[in-house]
C-alpha cells in the first residue's frame, strides 16, 4: 500500500497557516496592550503566515498528483523491492550521496572562512564574535552533510518498499521528486549498471539560490529486462519532450 505523504505535510502547512492567521488577528486586537512586541510579533507571524501558505498550496499540489495517478493508474510503472534489496540500495545510495554531501560542505566552509575572515583580520570591533559565528556556521554545515545523514541511517526502518514512476514526478519510497511546477522541467534519463543497475532521472528546477539539478537513482526491480526498463525511459522522454 503506497502512503501519501504529500497529504500529512499539506495538512501540517493548512494548520499553522491557520495558526499565524489567528495570531496575526490577536495582535492586531491587542496592539497596544502588547506595547513593543507588537510591530516585530506582527511581522513575524505574516512572513511565516505567508511561507505556510506558500508550501501548503504546493504540498496540496504535490498530494493531488499523486492521488491522482493511484486512482486513475496514470503512472509509467510501480516497482516494488524487499527490505533486503531495499537496504543494498540504501547502501550504495549513502555512498553516492556523501560524495554529493563532502563536495558541499568544502565549498560552503571555504567561502565562509574566507568572508569571515576578512572580517575578523580588518574589522577593528566584534572579531571574537564574528570567529565564533564562523566556527557555528562550519558546525551547522557539519551537521547537515555527516551527523544529520547518519542519524537518518541509524533510525531507518528495514521494510519493504513500492516506487511509483509518474510522468512528472517519481515517488521513491517515502520521498517524492517532481518536477511540475514553473521554471522545472527533466533534463534526462538514462540507464547505468554502475555502482548498480539503476535509472538516472536528472530534473532542473529553480530555488532560492538559483538554478539547480537533482539526480534520482532508482534502482532496477529484480527480473526486470531491458526491453522494459527502455520502454519506461522512451515514456518518461516522450512525456517530457526528450
């Protein structure tokens, strides 16, 4: 049974949207009783109002997309893995994503050394504190490229596991990658057999530091043959324009 995931997180989002909402209300009511907080508790809670609300309608949008290809079985194809092939797949992913992961965390700390560090060598005030936001910075980069992704590893449950291929979108396990929004669009897919045998899907789409790539690696189902892993690469082209 494929869990919608998408639903839980837009409900989350329609909850504190409605939250903000009422707290942007009660501040307005109470404006003067709350003296200073007012203006600052009033700007927060309408630009976090404003983000729930933005990720509610794309989270609503991502749900329904999903909801739609189970109910009409509009998907390219549904391929389902034992926790034992599952967990070999995890494996050789971890290791693709860490080598992502390394390169990141280099850049990121290389830059803010460098920036902070002109700060703390030429700025006649702050230089401790500004070394100590640089050193948090480097920790927090840490944190997200090793610790978090092992703790992810730890506490992963051994199950076993359906991936759906839509034409915009692939839902890989509990994750779900698409590309039907503005600005996106599938960049390619190809067929590798190294480290394994596998689809690499590559999608672009724009965040707020510009333009990106994504790879999704999807493993090949067992007894699978060519013939049908290369039709469902002809349709996931053919429905991309490729």
């Amino acid at each position: 049974m494929i869990k919608n995931r998408q639903k839980k997180i837009y409900q989350v989002f329609l909850g504190l949207t409605l939250i903000f909402t009422l707290m942007i209300l009660l501040i307005i009511g109470n404006f003067d009783s709350i003296n200073d907080w007012a203006p600052p508790a009033l700007l927060l809670s309408f630009f976090l109002g404003i983000v729930c609300l933005i990720c509610t309608f794309i989270f609503y949008k991502r749900s329904k997309e999903i909801e739609h290809a189970l109910e009409d079985q509009s998907y390219i194809a549904e391929w389902h893995y034992s926790a034992k092939e599952w967990k070999e797949f995890m494996n050789s992913e971890d290791v693709f994503r860490t080598g992502e992961r390394k390169v990141a965390f280099i850049f990121l700390t290389v830059i803010t050394v460098i920036i902070f560090m002109m700060f703390v060598i030429f700025a006649e005030e702050a230089k401790l504190a500004m070394f100590l936001v640089m050193l948090g910075l480097i920790l927090v980069y840490a944190m997200a490229a090793f610790i978090v992704p092992y703790l992810v590893r730890c506490f992963r449950k051994k199950e076993d596991v359906t991936v759906l291929i839509l034409h915009k979108g692939v839902l890989l396990n509990k994750q779900f990658h698409s590309w039907d929004f503005p600005m996106s669009k599938l960049a390619s897919v190809s067929y590798e057999k190294k480290p394994f045998e596998h689809l690499e899907v590559v999608y672009d789409f724009f965040d707020r530091t510009g333009p990106r790539s994504y790879t999704i690696n999807i493993p090949i189902q067992g007894g699978k043959d060519s013939k049908e892993t290369q039709s469902v690469i002809e349709e996931l082209k053919s429905s991309n324009g490729l």
